[in-house]
C-alpha cells in the first residue's frame, strides 16, 4: 500500500528542481553543525591547554597522559551524542512528531554550549568540572533530539521512489558542511587564538540562529510535516489502528532492516577511521605538524576545514556522476565499498607522514600529507554518508523510520567511542602502526563489503531499481547547473525503470 505523508505546502514552490523546505532544512543544519563542529574543533585543545588542565586539577599529568584524558572525554561525548538519537527518534515516532523534537534538542544544545563557555572565574572553586559534565549532557541529550529528525525530514519531502531523494541528501550534506567551515573558520579561530570559553559562547550563538530560522519559516515551507509523530501517520494509512500496533514485520520489512543492521557494521569500521579527525589527526595536526604557511601559524582546528571544503567542491560532481551513469550506477552497498577504500587509502597519507617524522621529537611533517588525507577521506565519506542516510529512510518501516535513523547514528556512536580508544595507540605503538592499521582494516572491510553487495541489494526487495537515463542535452545541463550554481537540477530526459 502506497504510504500517505504530509507533503510540502504548494505556496512553497521549489528551488533547483527540490522543494524550498529542503533548503529550510539546509540552513537549520548548517548553524547546528557550526555550533557542534566548531566545539570539537577545539574541544581535545581546550582540555590539553594549560589553564585548564590547572583550572580541573590535572596539572600532575604528563602530556600523553592529558592527551589521553582528553580523547576519552571526547570518545565518550560522541559516542553518546550518537546514541541518544534512539530516544528522540522514538519520541518524534511516539509522542511529539519531528518539528517539536527538534526545537526541544536545539534548545538543550544551545544551553550545553552557555554552560561549556561559563567563565571559570564566575565559578565556586572545584565546581568548573561539574559545570563541563552539564555542558556535555546538554549538548548530548539536545542532539539526540535534533539529529536524527532532522534528516528524517528531508527523506519526507519526497514520494516514494523519486529519484531526487539521493540528491537531496547530497544537497543537505552540503548544508552540513558549509557549517562545519564556519564552525572551524570562526569557532576554531576564536578558541585557539582568542580564548576557548569564548568560542563555546559563540558556537551557541550559532545554534540560536538556527533555532530561529525554522521557528520562523517551518510552517510556511514544510506545512505539516514533522508535526504529526510517523506512528500515528501509519496508523492512519492502514486504518486499523489497534491491529497494527500488533502486525509484525513482513519479510520484506525484515530484510530490508537486515541490510540497515549489516550496512551498520561497516559504517562502525569507517567512522572508527574518520572520525581520527576530531581526535589523534587533530593532536598530530597540532604538535607534529608543521603549520607555518607564508610565515604565519595557522590554527590547527583550521586543517579540518579541508574536509567540508572539499564536500562543497566534490559533491555535485560525484552527484552528477551517479546520475549521468544511468543504469551503471553503483549500489548504495558497491558505494559503502568505495567509501571504505577511499578512507584506507587517506590513511596511507597519514603513514607518509608519520615516516616523514620518524621517531624524532623536533622534526615536524609537512601539511600536505593532512591535507591529502582529509581529501581522500572526504571522497569516502561522499560514497557513504548521504547515501547512509538515504538507505535508512529508503528501506526503514514508516512506523519505525526515526527510530531506525537513530539506530543507524547509534552504530556512528560505537564508531567515535573506537575512534578514541585507536587514537590512544598513536602515544602506545606510534602514529605509523596505527594509522597504517586502519588503512588496513578500512581496505579489506571495502573488498569484503563488495563481494556480498548483491545479497543485500537482493535483501533491499526493488528499492534501488529506479533509475534514470540521462541524455546528451541533459548531460550538458547539468555540467553547466553544478559550475555555477553547485546543485545538479532537476529535470532529467530519459525514462523511469
């Protein structure tokens, strides 16, 4: 039975070829992002200075010890930042529907950010630390009300089976990405060359700006959806409200979950990779790397801008790219693959840089190995991520759908906590045998997950077999859209399969 959503407002009209709420939603993530992205940009620097470490009483701990401490800290904060979404997506499935869930999580983040930026000095003596775990349970607590709703809202301004949906979570990670720059241009500037507390107020200041963008423009562009909880919505489609609270799942919605739950494991392995970012690439980046360019010292938190520039820059064309291969386009599992392998031979960067340094305490590596790491990396995470959250909204129950989005940003959650313990290994066995073990370990998983690509997609049950054919006209047009405008459009010749 075709499932019945509230779809965007008509007044609303669209913008490339997608709904106006797609952007709406664009510019709430974008501010959301600054703020959280901008905070773990600095955040293992703020807990490694020196006036904090004196202000938390770690004064008596050596340098890898502090950096130790700092990575747990971080592992932790992330790993429950991505476990929380499995209550938010139960209480937006449940009780309070999307839009409420959101403004209630964005609220609570803004709030976590005040409490990391209250001055030190306005504190009893031995209370700062409390006033840090406040910060952090607010910032994890409001994201797991934020997170996983947000996302399952773009997947709801489409139908079923629109070929646009692909390209909108593109489009929306862009949005994540433009944010995460101003996060590190700004915050990270703020931080490491003004002052760390400071930066935490201006990061909330970013999440304020984008709590008030969609109090004040939801209902005009995205008109009901989100407000009502996708339970109820089911409930309605069916309409047999108490034999469906019962009906279990058919075997199709059983397989398709199975290919979430296994897409799972492998995402585990690559943010375990990736998310080195925010944790011992940050710290090599810092104390190993040499940040002079034109003889100023650039911030260190500045490098990881690599990654969202290169987002920006990349991602309408590998957009274009699945769309102009027409019926060749690779599986969501054949991109999971790709992804894998890109991220292992990003960290092939980072073992050149480790032997560029060697066991030397003074020599430092050159930029250029972070930065093609971060490229690689970023290549990767553009076969993976979008398309990650297009397949959860794609194969998951509607009843079940935020639920399982907060599933999927759970398995994120397990991966940063690993993220941090592999970081640890960097002061332990040396940056060259870590990081030359993830690359490794990141490779063989890609191999692996390409050779059983067609039982899932088998267990996916035709919810990849829309394609479109693109021709020469359209070809052209889009080349010319991305150049200037950055967004492949919409109208495509050629027939649906």
């Amino acid at each position: 039975m075709q499932e019945i959503k509230p779809k965007p407002p008509a007044s609303a009209g669209q913008l490339f070829g997608h709904p106006k709420g797609l952007f709406l939603l664009f510019g709430t993530e974008m501010w959301e992002r600054l703020s959280y992205y901008g905070m773990r940009g600095i955040f293992v620097f703020y807990l490694t200075s020196t006036a904090t470490a004196a202000v938390f009483g770690w004064e008596q701990l050596t340098d890898t010890e502090l950096q130790s401490k700092a990575l747990s800290y971080l592992g932790w904060y992330a790993m429950l930042v991505y476990l929380t979404p499995i209550i938010g997506g139960w209480m937006a499935d449940n009780r309070w529907g999307q839009r409420r869930c959101i403004m209630f999580g964005g609220t609570l983040m803004m709030l976590g950010q005040f409490s990391l930026g209250f001055p030190h000095a306005w504190l009893p003596n031995g209370s700062e630390i409390y006033m840090l775990w406040l910060g952090l349970a607010l910032l994890i607590i409001g994201n797991g009300f934020f997170k996983p709703n947000i996302s399952t809202m773009v997947g709801d301004l489409y139908e079923e089976g629109d070929h646009r949906r692909d390209t909108a979570f593109t489009i929306f990670y862009m949005g994540i990405n433009l944010g995460s720059i101003l996060g590190y241009l700004v915050v990270g500037w703020i931080g490491e060359k003004v002052d760390y507390q400071l930066a935490f107020i201006v990061a909330g200041v970013g999440m304020l700006l984008g709590l008030l963008l969609q109090l004040t423009q939801a209902k005009r562009y995205l008109g009901e959806i989100g407000v009502e909880p996708s339970a109820h919505l089911e409930l309605k489609n069916q309409k047999r409200k108490e034999a469906e609270k019962r009906r279990p799942l058919t075997q199709e919605e059983r397989d398709r979950i199975k290919v979430i739950l296994v897409l799972g494991v492998f995402v585990v392995v690559f943010w375990a990779g990736f998310e080195q970012a925010a944790g011992s690439m940050n710290l090599f980046a810092k104390y190993r790397t040499d940040l002079n360019i034109l003889g100023w010292e650039i911030p260190a938190s500045w490098l990881q801008m690599v990654n969202p520039l290169f987002i920006i820059i990349l991602a309408p064309i590998i957009a274009s790219i699945w769309v102009g291969m027409g019926d060749r386009e690779p599986s969501s599992p054949a991109k999971f693959s790709l992804g894998l392998v890109f991220l292992g031979i990003g960290f092939l960067s980072m073992c050149g840089a480790a032997l560029q340094i060697g066991d030397s305490e003074t020599i430092k590596a050159s930029i250029w190995w972070l930065i093609f790491a971060y490229i690689f990396h970023t290549i990767g995470e553009l076969c993976l991520s979008p398309i990650g959250l297009s397949v959860v909204t794609k194969l998951s129950p509607l009843r079940y759908l935020s639920l399982m989005m907060g599933l999927w940003f759970a398995f994120i959650g397990i991966a940063n906590k690993g993220a941090a313990e592999i970081g640890k290994l960097v002061g332990v066995s040396g940056p060259l045998a870590t990081f030359g073990g993830v690359a490794l370990v990141a490779i063989i998983a890609g191999i692996i997950l390409y050779f059983i690509r067609e039982k899932l997609v088998d267990w996916m049950h035709g919810a990849e077999e829309v394609h479109v054919t693109v021709g020469e006209t359209t070809r052209e047009e889009l080349s010319i859209t991305a150049d200037h405008d950055g967004v492949p459009p919409k109208h495509f010749s050629g027939n649906d399969k």
